[in-house]
C-alpha cells in the first residue's frame, strides 16, 4: 500500500473544511476531487454547486460571503485560465477565496493538452495575486488546506492549495 492510499487525504480536507465552516462547495466535476466531492455531499451542513465553468465559483464564493457563509471552489489546473479575469474581482472587493486546484500536466500525464495549463497555473494565479500553497505528501495535506482557508478567511484573499498530480494520482482511461 502506497502512502496515497494509506493516508486518507480528501477526508483531511473535508474536515479541515468543516473545520473552517465552509458551507457551499462550488466544483467543475473532476475525477481527481471525486472522492472530495461525495464526502462534501454527504455532509448536511454542505451544500453542493456545480458549476458549468470555473469562474462562476469566484461569483459564487462572493455571494457566498455577502451572504454570511463560506464557499471552497474545487477546480482542475486547466480551469484555471477559465479564472484569470475574474480574479481581479477578489482583490479589488476584498472578499476571501479558497481554492483548491487538482494538478494535471504533471507526474505521469498521458494528455499533452493537460501540460501547458498545468506548467503555467502557479505562476499564472500568483500573477493574479493569490497566495498559492501546494500539497504533495498525503500527510500534509489537511493542515495545508487548513492553513490556506485561516489566511483565505482571515485575510479577506484569494489562496490556492495545488494537489499536485503525484498526490492525486496520473489519470489514465486504459482499461
């Protein structure tokens, strides 16, 4: 048994997203954050959004907290473009986001369209002024995504937690 599979890390995220009081989960399907996205579901104190395009859940996570409430925008490295022009929205209205961006492009990537995006998204959301964290070892990544969401919430900014394509695992569609 590999450390990914021993060590339980979307269940680490879901509690430190408890933990944090988020209560609205924003998401683009995404097999990389799927066993993330059923425990959310399963939370009653969550609730789910999913989204048609990436950048909706930067709207979403403003609504959110004008509203009272915190939002998580769960994402692939390739959304990540999808977001560049509604990341100024954060800055400029200083409302808190947290993000958290599976890796692709990475360790063992099959798809070269995946690569480019994937290269690029640190320097592209650091460009963007948010305070990008990455979370390679199993065993780091709850308190990662907890620090990330104290500094999102607290300091009313945009974090991203990458997961890097090694944590997660290389996609393949071979049977």
């Amino acid at each position: 048994m590999s450390a990914r599979e021993a060590i339980d890390w979307p269940a680490d995220i879901h509690a430190a997203l408890q933990a944090a009081t988020v209560r609205q989960i924003a998401y683009v399907p995404d097999a990389g954050h799927a066993r993330l996205i059923k425990l959310c579901a399963a939370d009653p104190a969550m609730r789910m959004v999913p989204l048609t395009t990436e950048e909706e859940g930067i709207g979403l996570a403003a609504g959110a907290w004008l509203g009272g409430e915190r939002a998580v925008l769960l994402m692939q490295s390739s959304g990540v473009g999808n977001c560049i022009n509604t990341l100024g929205m954060v800055e400029a209205c200083r409302f808190p986001l947290l993000m958290l961006v599976t890796m692709r492009g990475e360790f063992g990537e099959f798809n070269p369209w995946q690569v480019p995006m994937g290269r690029a998204a640190p320097a592209v959301l650091e460009a963007a002024q948010v305070a990008v964290h990455r979370a390679s070892e199993a065993s780091a990544v709850g308190a990662i995504v907890a620090g990330a969401a104290r500094l999102a919430f607290s300091g009313y900014q945009a974090v991203a937690v990458l997961l890097s394509q090694q944590l997660i695992g290389a996609k393949s569609f071979a049977k």
